[in-house]
C-alpha cells in the first residue's frame, strides 16, 4: 500500500515540476500500463474528479505519437498540457519546423501548422481526458491480433458546465 502512495506522490511532484499544475491523485485506474514497445501510460483521477493520462517512454515521443496512443487506448483527449511556463509550446516548435520547409514563407493559420504540430517532441505528456469511449480502457499487447487489449472497465464522461 505504501509503495502505491510513494508512487503517487512521484507522479505529482513530476507533474508539478514538469508541468507547473498542483494535482492530488485522488484515485489510479491504470498504473503503468504499457501503451507501445518502449512507453508506458498511467491514467488517474484527481480530487476534482477530472481524469488526466501521463505518458512516458524511454525513447522520444512525438505530439502525434501521443495522438495515437490516446486514441488507441479508448480515449478522447481535452487539453494536450504544455510544459511549464510555455504555454505556447505546441505552436512554437510547428512554426520552426513550418519555416525549416518552407523558409520564405510564414503559416497563414492553425490548418497550417496542423500536421507540424504532430511533430512536435512530447515526452512525458500529460493530457486532460473528456472521455472514455466504451466504457473500456485499452493497453498494448503485442500477442493480441490488433495489438491492443482491454485493461479495465471505467466509465467516464465529462460534461462542461459554464
């Protein structure tokens, strides 16, 4: 029981120093699931009952890998967290990897920098959860036929108040 608290406590001074938010994980529905070959996701609840996914690998992740593994494992994301003090961050990077292709040119807007944002380095990735699809959270299997193998039943939606 204490290592899983130690582990949480981890997770929350990482996100804090990583991401600038004072999160207090109230409950951990997947710990460490792994979500490809080389990373590993672990998806929680904190006290205010918003369920956020924190992704890490031991390789470099992309905003776009991120997408995928997301999406994979039964989710829809809400808010891709930048790193602390850039709230920025995601545009920053697309727009110099915009102009490294296309040097005399400037991105006229978001549908621009669209596919430049996928390739933007994100590694640990928090990401901010609207909702489980299907009640079931997925986590990556390479014995299953399509790789991916449900890990959990957990329901969740959330509904945006004003």
């Amino acid at each position: 029981m204490s290592n899983k608290i130690n582990e949480e406590l981890t997770l929350e001074r990482v996100i804090k120093g990583r991401f600038g938010i004072d999160i207090d994980i109230r409950q951990t529905i997947v710990s460490d699931s792994p979500v490809s070959l080389t990373a590993e996701a672990t998806l929680f609840l904190n006290t205010k009952k918003q369920l956020y996914l924190y992704v890490t690998g031991h390789s470099k992740l992309l905003l776009g890998d991120v997408m995928k593994i997301v999406t994979r494992m039964g989710l829809k994301a809400e808010l891709y967290i930048p790193p602390k003090g850039r709230p920025q961050y995601f545009n920053e990077i697309a727009k110099t990897k915009f102009r490294e292709v296309f040097p005399g040119r400037t991105p006229l807007g978001d549908d621009d920098l669209y596919f430049y944002r996928t390739l933007v380095p994100y590694s640990p990735a928090l990401i901010l959860i609207s909702e489980v699809k299907d009640g079931v959270v997925n986590r990556f299997d390479s014995d299953s036929k399509t790789n991916w193998r449900a890990i959990v039943k957990f329901n969740y939606r959330r509904i945006k108040t004003s």
